[in-house]
C-alpha cells in the first residue's frame, strides 16, 4: 500500500517544524545563558553591595527564569504585560 502525496506533505512540513523548533531552542538557550552568565558579574555599586552580602546573583537569575518560563508557558499568557 502506497502513501499518498498528501500524507508525505504533512510529514515533511512537521519534520521540518520539529528541526526548526529544536533550532530554536538550542539558540534561544545559547543566548539566555551568556546573559545570565553576563548578569552574574558583579560590577558597580550594586555588585558591591551583592558581595558584601553574599547575594548569589546566579540563584536568583535562575528562579526568574524559571518563573518566567512557567509564566509563557501558561494558557493565559498575554503579550501586553
């Protein structure tokens, strides 16, 4: 039995999405990282204080990643904050 057109059609267009989809991610990631990595250097005043009270930058970055995450993944997520 032979598959019709339609049905490759359909396979390639989501194989096709799920590649660009994983693309997308590992970039989006890639990029989240060395902004968290970047927010994590202590500089200024501010990074003063973050040493002087042992502030772990990185615990907090990471929970407001977290949260936000799980805020963009929620079925009632709007653009407009």
């Amino acid at each position: 039995m032979s598959t019709s057109s339609c049905q490759n059609e359909q396979y390639d267009r989501e194989k096709l999405k799920a590649e660009r989809e994983e693309e997308v991610y590992k970039k989006s990631k890639e990029f989240l990282r060395i902004v968290a990595v970047n927010l994590c250097i202590p500089e200024g005043v501010s990074g003063q204080f973050d040493t002087a009270f042992n502030v772990d930058r990185q615990k907090c970055i990471a929970r407001a990643m977290k949260e936000l995450g799980e805020e963009l993944l929620d079925e009632n997520f709007t653009q407009t904050p």
